[in-house]
C-alpha cells in the first residue's frame, strides 16, 4: 500500500510539472521574433509583419507591415523580418531586401523609414537599441558594428571572429554586448568602444544558436545539445537529447527556459540549483525565442503563426 501510494504521488508530481499554455496569440505567419515593452507584444514574422499586441486585453492593436520584395527569379514575394526592438515609441526592425541584403526600418509616428538601404550590400542579422539614438548591428559575417541615427554613419566596427555570427544579447545597462557564434564560445564587446572584454569557453563546443543574459547571468543554446550556463563563479550545461534552438533567461537570472527535445517542448529550470521545475508542453515546429515577463510568466514562439504565454507559478 505505501508503494502504492508512493507511486501515486510520484505519478502525481510529473504530471503537475507539465505545464499548458494560458493563451495563445495567432500571428500573421511564422515567428522571428519576440519583443516586450509596457505590456504591448511585438512579435516579428515572416511574412512582412510585425503584429502588436496588447497583453492585457489580448487584442491585436496594430500591423507593421513592410513592403514586398522581388526574389532572385523576380517574384514578388514577402519580405522576412529577422529582429525587432522598440524604444519609446519607435521600433527598429531588420527586414529581407533584394538580391539577399538586409535592411532597416524604424517606424514611428505611423511612418516607415528606411535607416539602412540594400545599397549598403550588408547582411545584417539583427539590431538593437543602445538608446534613442545609435543601434548595435549584427553581420553574418560576424562584424559588429554601432550605429549613429542621428548622424548616420558608423562610430566602430569590429569584426569579432572569423566564426558565423549566430546572434548577441544586451544587458539590461546595454553596456555589454555578448556575441555567440558558430565556435561555441562567447565574446564580451564593450558597448561604449566595440572593445573584446572577455571570452566564455569551455561548455559549447559548437555552433550557438541562441545567447541570453540576465543579472550577470548567461545562457546559450547549443547545436551540442548543451544549454550552458556562465555564473560569476560557477559555469555548466544542462544536456537536450536534440538539437537546442532557443533559450531564456528570468529578469533576475535565476529561472531559465531551453528547448529540450524533438517535441519542441521548453524545460524549466533554476539556474542556481540546476533543479529540474517544469515542462511546458504545445508547441508544434521549432522553437524560435523564450522571452520571459517577470519570474513566473513568458513568451514563447516557434517556426508556426503561434507566440503562447505561460504562467509557470
């Protein structure tokens, strides 16, 4: 009998551990990626659009919608957007152009503006606010560059390796930057000269796909199969049997979310005590960003027209 009931519990414990969505926000295609701001959901797609909804009410409040393009055999088809980000009341996107170029766009007062043509032949993968006036930019090439709105031209480059760029994160200070890369190690750029700070190796030991940070704290998510996490004095990997393709951090560092598995569902778990918490269980394609709210809700989205909020608490 006590078997039986320790059974029961056990049963009971892993069930209560997977975790549904609340809710599920339909998007205009699939999803790049995901920005959250004053409670509004900016949500990149690629399909030429970036869907802005109000978290409260659920309801979709706008639609950025970028301008066609023409493919390499002259179809016009719509125009993927790779990043998004938002400052006060303007947002920046990195959008698909012509002939396999990227642009940019702010948008601002119901107004589309070009800050970065094809003509530049760039291959920027992605852009992010320092402040209201200068961007960090991301080349495919791996060169990072920071960027003057105002004046409009570049105040410092640096091509960080000679490794595939995969993506970076800001601290919340935006005073560094941290670049992961095909090599599986990261850079620390400093924001203010485009200066390499430091170097985290040893737990990736191939392509990153994906890097977060938080309150000191890092995260990646590794074709390895690893999701690393670098503390101050503590750093290690929690291992996936699949490829990892997204990975999230809470605002304070301490719970993390990583695509674990073949279903595509996220494992969470506490950064400082590596325990285990929940599985949260829905999603259909390939993950494509964790963006966490606070300690006990997120963001998640995949490769589908689906971005589902989970409360986890």
């Amino acid at each position: 009998m006590k078997l039986l009931i320790s059974l029961l519990f056990c049963l009971s414990f892993l069930l209560s551990s997977e975790i549904k969505p609340t809710h599920t926000y339909l998007t205009s295609g699939g999803v790049t990626d995901l920005v959250l701001k004053d409670n509004l959901l900016y949500i990149a797609t690629k399909t030429g659009t970036i869907d802005i909804f109000d978290t409260k009410s659920s309801e979709l409040l706008k639609l950025i919608k970028v301008p066609k393009i023409k493919d390499f055999l002259g179809d016009t088809i719509d125009t993927k957007i790779y990043s998004v980000d938002v400052i006060n009341n303007k947002v920046l996107l990195v959008s698909q152009g012509e002939k396999g170029y990227r642009s940019i766009f702010e948008f601002e007062n119901n107004k589309l503006t070009p800050v970065i043509s094809v003509d530049k032949k760039m291959y920027i993968s992605k852009a992010k606010y320092i402040n209201k006036d200068q961007i960090v930019l991301g080349l495919l090439g791996n060169r990072l560059f920071l960027y003057d709105l105002i004046q409009k031209k570049i105040l410092w480059e640096n091509q960080v390796s000679q490794s595939k760029f995969s993506d970076f994160a800001l601290n919340k200070e935006k005073s560094k930057i941290i670049i992961a890369d095909e090599s599986g190690s990261l850079k620390q750029i400093n924001t203010k000269n485009g200066k390499l700070k430091k170097i985290y190796s040893g737990v990736n030991v191939d392509n990153v796909f994906q890097v977060d940070i938080k309150n000191g704290i890092i995260i990646t998510a590794g074709q390895d199969r690893r999701c690393a996490i670098y503390d101050k004095f503590n750093q290690y990997y929690k291992k996936s049997n699949f490829l990892i393709y997204s990975a999230g951090l809470s605002p304070s560092g301490e719970i993390a979310g990583f695509a674990n598995n073949e279903d595509n569902d996220i494992s969470i778990f506490n950064t400082k005590t590596k325990k285990d918490l929940y599985t949260l269980k829905g999603h259909k394609m390939t993950l494509t960003k964790i963006l966490f709210k606070n300690e006990n809700e997120l963001f998640s989205s995949s490769d589908d027209n689906e971005v589902f909020y989970w409360k986890i608490n």
